[in-house]
C-alpha cells in the first residue's frame, strides 16, 4: 500500500498521488487516483517535478486507479514528459484504464518519448553528408531528365510549347542581361590586354596581345564570365520565382488543375536560357576583343589593321565551337539549378531567400567544375 503524499482535499479534491513503497533515488513509482483534471493538474505536475528521479532514472505512473482525464490533464502529463526528456529521465504510464486511454488516443500521446539526441561521430556525420548528397543528386537529375525530355517534346507536340513565355524569358534573361554582360566582358578583354602587354613588351612581341586575349576570351573568358553573371542575375530569378510559387502553393494549385510544372513553368526557362547564354557568349567575345583591340592601338601603338589580322589569324573553327558548347552546357545547369532549388522550397519568405543563395552558389560551382572538365577535355582532344 502507498503513503498518500498529497492529502490537502481542498488542493486535490478529486485526485490523490501516492508514492509506492520500495522506491530508490534513480527509479520511482508514483499511483493516480481518482480523476485528473483543470481542477488538480497544477498541483499535480508540481508533486510530480518534486520527485522526478536524478538522471538517466526512471519514473512509471501508475494509472490504474485514474478514472478519468480531461485535456488539461492530458496536456500536463505531455509537459511532464517534455520535463522528464530534457532532464533524461524516462517516464512510463502504468495501469492505463480504457477510458482514460481513450481520452489519451484523442491527442496522439505516446507512452514512451524518443530518447535524448546523441552528437553523431566523424564517420556518422560525414556518412550522412555523402547520403544527403547522393540523394540530392538523384532527384536533380530526375527533373534535369523530365525538363529535358518535356524541352524535346515541346518541338515535336504543336500547341505544348507555351512560346509567349518563351519570347517573355528570353527577353528576361537576353536583352536585359547585355548590358552588364557587355560592359563586364568588355573590361575583362582590355585587362587581359594590357597584363598581357606588360610581359610581351619586354620581348618585342606586344603584337602577340591580339592573339592572347582572342584566344582567353573567345575559349574561356567569354562563356565563363558571361555564364556566371547569368547564373547571379537569371538563375537567382529563376530560383525565387518558382520559390515563391512553391511557398504560395501554386504549384501545388497547378498539380491540383492537372497543369504539369515542367510544361507550363520549366521548359520555356530552360529553352530561354540555352538560347539567349550562347547569343550574350558570342557578344561578349567580341567586347572581350574590341577592349584588347583598343588598348594596342592606344597603349601599344599598333595599327588597327594588323591587329585585327593576328585575331584572325589566331582564332580557329574550334575555339568558336569549344566556346559555344560551353555556353549550352553552363546555360543548362543554371536553368536546371534554379528549378531545383527553387521548387525544393519548405517554408515561408525566409526559405525563398535561403534558396536563391544556395541556387546562385551551386550554380557557379558547377560552371566552374565544368569549365575545368571541358578545357582538360578540349586540351587533350584537340591540342
């Protein structure tokens, strides 16, 4: 038989709470009885706290004697059971009557809470890191195969391809984007020049410039600098457009209309951008080229005639066609970066703004790699 510990009727009128004899310090046993509600479920959770066993213990009520339970009362064994988790205490009911378990179902309580969270390892952490990305490389490339597959389609289904949006995006991500491509690869191409000039000089070769900086801009510098202010001004759009979609259900909306997000949203993105990235690559070659032009007719004193025939004369079918390809593949992974992140959106304004970050940081880390690849490719392939 237990010690009653809580005898104030006029506390507890309906409810008593009993230690059970034979209890330690790290393992305690405590017996309801009567019913638990609004009325005693403060004093309640105190009596309890009071004799919450020290850590890693063990506390069983004991509800056999509960007649009934209300919500109050439900809410303060769930409080208790918080307590007992933080403190690593781990509390079990005991006895549990069909009415009182009843009343329990109603609010999806659980005997047993999880236990304590444990820091993961070295090898744990870094497992689940190679886990998240494998796993996110899987559903990336899933919507680069639909986005591909629906851009495919598009040309051969009259009628699927919405082409207003089309002309929309590309004005968006083209025209719009010239300016700053433009001026930005203008300014790469004069510095290219004049670094160049400061080592060519000192041999008599400064006429070398217009090679150097045709080749730079036309293989490398063009498509890599274009691609990447695309990927900080149209990705990012990209990106926080379809976030904000995602966040305001729309997608969801559309799903629900039987409208495909990869028709009607992604396909007109990612044509645009494969479209308008090689255009704005080949305009920055040539502002790339136009700036080294002026800095050797102002800065070297060569005529613009046989600079402009060294150019000529240094550039190749392939470097044009290395620098395009580039282009189209950069283009790709930017549209389809933006698209993922943008549509892998959970939660509200503060999760757009994470997204376009992570959308604008991935994708030039992935023109970077891939520029890397390409150029060992083209080297060893065709010298």
């Amino acid at each position: 038989m237990g010690v009653p510990t809580t005898a104030a009727k006029s506390t507890l009128p309906q409810l008593t709470l009993t230690d059970a004899p034979h209890t330690s310090v790290r393992e305690r046993t405590l017996a309801l009885a009567g019913v638990l509600d609004a009325r005693g479920a403060a004093v309640f959770a105190a009596g309890v706290r009071k004799r919450l066993p020290s850590k890693k213990g063990k506390l069983v009520l004991d509800l056999s004697a509960l007649t009934a339970i209300d919500s109050a009362g439900t809410a303060t064994l769930v409080d208790l059971w918080r307590t007992g988790h933080r403190r690593g205490v781990k509390i079990e009911l005991a006895g549990v009557q069909p009415a009182v378990q009843k009343e329990l179902e109603q609010f999806r309580v659980t005997v047993e809470l999880p236990p304590p969270a444990t820091i993961p390892g070295f090898f744990e952490s870094l497992g689940e890191t190679a886990w998240s990305a494998v796993t996110a490389l899987g559903n990336f490339m899933v919507l680069a195969a639909d986005v591909t597959i629906g851009g495919i389609q598009a040309f051969f289904t009259p009628g699927r391809m919405r082409w207003a949006t089309y002309f929309r995006e590309a004005s968006l991500m083209g025209s719009q984007a010239f300016g700053i491509v433009g001026l930005i690869t203008f300014l790469i191409g004069l510095t290219l020049a004049f670094q160049s000039a400061y080592q060519l000089r000192q041999f008599g070769a400064a006429i070398y410039v217009a090679s150097l900086t045709a080749i730079s801009m036309v293989r490398e510098m063009g498509p890599l600098i274009t691609a990447i202010l695309v990927a900080g001004r149209s990705g990012s759009s990209i990106t926080s457009e379809v976030a904000t979609m995602k966040v305001g259900e729309e997608i969801d909306a559309m799903q629900v209309m039987g409208i495909p997000f990869v028709d009607f949203i992604a396909v007109p993105k990612v044509l645009a951008m494969i479209t308008m990235v090689p255009l704005l690559t080949m305009l920055a070659d040539l502002l790339g080229i136009l700036g080294g032009w002026l800095v050797g007719m102002i800065y070297l004193d060569i005529a613009p005639k046989p600079y402009l025939q060294k150019t000529i004369d240094a550039l190749v079918t392939k470097d044009l066609v290395t620098g395009l390809f580039k282009s189209v593949v950069f283009a790709w992974g930017i549209a389809l970066i933006g698209l993922y992140h943008g549509i892998g959106v959970r939660g509200g304004a503060q999760e757009v703004g994470k997204a376009t970050t992570a959308s604008v940081v991935s994708a030039i880390f992935f023109i970077i790699v891939a520029d890397s690849i390409f150029s060992i490719i083209f080297y060893v392939v065709m010298g």
